[in-house]
C-alpha cells in the first residue's frame, strides 16, 4: 500500500534552497541531495510505520 505525502510551499521553497546551496558547494552535490530527499519520500510512502 502506497501513501501520499503533501510537502507545503515552504518546505519546498527551503529543498531548493537546499538544493542551490549544496551545488555552490561542490557540482552535482544539489542532485544527490535530491535523490536523498526523494528516496526519503518514497520509503515514508511506502512504508509509513517503519520510523
């Protein structure tokens, strides 16, 4: 079974922040960081108990 998960405009607008902050930091930074948040996402949706 599958959930899903609503992120407000502000938690958003603090990823990419996030996002933008981590790639000045080094290139392709921002895109793992992404790839964290959405796995993070999709483990929750999945499996909303586990934590």
């Amino acid at each position: 079974m599958s959930f899903k998960i609503s992120i407000s405009e502000a938690a958003k607008s603090e990823l990419r922040e996030a996002f933008l902050w981590y790639e000045d930091q080094l290139e392709n930074l921002g895109d793992k960081f992404q790839k964290e948040i959405l796995s993070g996402i999709e483990s929750i949706k999945s499996n909303p108990n586990k934590l």
